[in-house]
C-alpha cells in the first residue's frame, strides 16, 4: 500500500467514523412527535395509550404501545425512541397510533 492510499484510507475511516457519530448523537437529540403534528393527528398519535379515544379508535387494546409495535425501533426499557412512521422523530415508548402492528 502506498503513502496515498494510507492517506485516503484513513481519510475515509475518519469521515465514516464522524458520520455514525453524528447520526448517534442526532437520534438522542431528535425531538418527539407533538400530538399536534398533522401526521399525528391523522394517525391518532398519543403520548399515553391509556389516553387513547375508544369511540374514534375501537380496535385499540390497553397493551397497544409504541414500544411492542414492529414500527417502533427504539431500545427496550428507554421513555422514547424512533418510528417508521416519523423519520428524524421521536415516539413515546408507552404512545400508541392507529397504525399499530404487534411486534413479531
């Protein structure tokens, strides 16, 4: 291996090590979805599952959460952690939406 090659391996192992860093630090630093937000609201967004409006949203069950949801991609025991249905934000492990799909 040559000095360039050196250099421009070592270039880019810096540049991928600062990209996952910073895609790290991001997720922690993402804000959570407001219940307000138009997608939120179309999909039935709560922060709480016991919060969830029976009469719109009859097929919810009390054990329906964010955190046992195949969408739902955040760390068990975490408040939080990121959805499929809300890129860049974040969801509250104990929250549930409409579009809820048990874990598998």
């Amino acid at each position: 291996m040559n000095g360039l090659s050196r250099r421009v391996f070592v270039l880019n192992m810096v540049a991928g090590s600062s990209a996952l860093y910073a895609g790290a630090l991001l997720a922690q630093t993402a804000p959570m979805v407001d219940e307000k937000d138009p997608v939120a609201v179309a999909l039935g967004y709560v922060k709480d599952t016991t919060k969830v409006d029976a009469g719109k949203f009859p097929k919810h069950k009390a054990d329906q959460k964010c955190s046992n949801c195949a969408l739902y991609s955040g760390k068990p025991g975490e408040a939080s952690g990121p959805c499929g249905l809300f890129p860049g934000k974040l969801v509250a492990a104990d929250g549930w939406c409409n579009s809820w799909v048990k874990k598998g």
